[in-house]
C-alpha cells in the first residue's frame, strides 16, 4: 500500500540563524521517502532563502505574514496531508508516521503536544498544559496537521490576520470535525521567552490571547505585540 503523501510547510522570517539545523533535522527523519516534500515560505530580508536554497526542499518566495506564508506554501503542494511547522521548532522523530496513522484513522486535523528547549520547571509546566484541550493552551508551535480536503474546504488561513491565525483556523476546523491533540511532543525554541521574561511573556501572550477573544481589532492586537515582545 502506497504511504499517504506529506507536505511540510515551514513558515520563515529572518530564521538565517536556525533554519539549516531544521532543515537537516527533517531531512534526517524523512530520508529516502518520495511521498514527503518540504517547502519554506520565506518573506525574510536576510540570508535564510540562500541558504535554504542549498537544500533538497522547495523555496517559496512570500509576502510577510505567517497565514499568507503557509497559505503560499500550501498552494505550491499536491500531497493529500499538510504539517505546518515553525522554523524554530522541530517535530518528534516518528512525526511522518504519527500523522499519517492518524489520518488512516479518520482525523483530520489535529497538531502535537509541546516541550521547550529550557529545562526551567516552569518552562516545563507550561509545556504540560499543551496536552489541555481549552484554545488557551493552543498555539503555532505545537505545528498544526490537516488534511488538503479539510484545509481547501474551510479556505485555509485567513490572509488577513497577522496574528493569531492559528487559534482562528483551529476554531474553524473545530465547526467541521474534532481536532486532536496526538501524544507525541515537538519541541520548541524557548528564545522569546529568555528575551522577554518567562512569567511576563507568557501574561502578555494571554492578554493577547484575551483580547482576540474580546473580539478586539487586528490592529489593536499587533500594537500591543509589537509594543511589549521583543525579538
């Protein structure tokens, strides 16, 4: 039996000092399968297309903005699954399989539970909560898994959302099917985290996460990100 074919698509801004570890990570997992393509979206002004550009994967040229980026990537692939993943983050080592038994078994969305790169406890604690199926405890880097019918049906990421587009493609699914959260972890970059405070960013990600869902203006949202995060 054929195995299903699989899309990964990575989303890139300024990624020039972490991409190629990515890259040769999944390159790794994938190996020899013909069934498993990888393509950035990359709308960065620094080195990372030049250097993806030395890989066996696609580079996908895009104008800023994570929904445009991975509905760009999306548009260029033919596979029948879509995995949406960070730059900085990467998927556990049996990913390909995991998504693909999950989808043999009718799931059509879904994405991974989430650890971080820092051993702090509280680090880990808020990794823990990533297993909690409240939309508080969602968010891009647990990557996101969906079926092209599914993806194609409710229209993708909404293009003009610059920020939280993950928690509003996840509430769309959830209007068509279950989405799932399956066992296994990625693992993700805790860089934000050491440059904003540990305790602060993650109040200001609920606020952020409070103020979508106080129906606040796109606008509004951006500013206070841009206002309190750095980097």
């Amino acid at each position: 039996m054929a195995h299903q074919g699989l899309t990964i698509i990575i989303p890139a801004y300024n990624e020039e000092q972490g991409i190629a570890r990515t890259l040769e990570t999944l390159l790794a997992i994938t190996g020899n399968d013909r069934n498993v393509s990888i393509i950035v979206a990359d709308a960065g002004t620094d080195r990372t297309g030049d250097i993806v550009s030395e890989y066996p994967v696609t580079l996908c040229r895009s104008e800023k903005g994570r929904a445009i980026q991975m509905n760009a990537g999306a548009a260029l692939s033919t596979n029948d699954i879509l995995y949406f993943l960070h730059a900085d983050t990467l998927p556990p080592v049996t990913f390909i399989d995991d998504l693909r038994k999950a989808v043999s078994e009718g799931k059509q969305a879904g994405c991974f539970r989430m650890r971080f790169d820092d051993p702090h406890p509280i680090m880990a604690l808020y990794g823990w909560f990533t297993r909690v199926p409240l939309p508080i405890c969602r968010g891009g880097d647990q990557s996101l898994f969906i079926t092209r019918k599914l993806f194609e049906a409710i229209g993708g990421f909404d293009p003009n959302l610059q920020v939280m587009e993950d928690i509003d493609i996840i509430r769309r699914i959830e209007r068509k099917t279950v989405f799932h959260i399956l066992e296994s972890e990625v693992v993700t970059s805790a860089r934000k985290y050491r440059r904003n405070g540990i305790l602060r960013l993650q109040a200001i990600f609920g606020t952020i996460h409070f103020m979508y869902a106080a129906g606040c203006d796109q606008e509004s949202i951006v500013r206070f990100y841009r206002e309190n995060i750095e980097g």
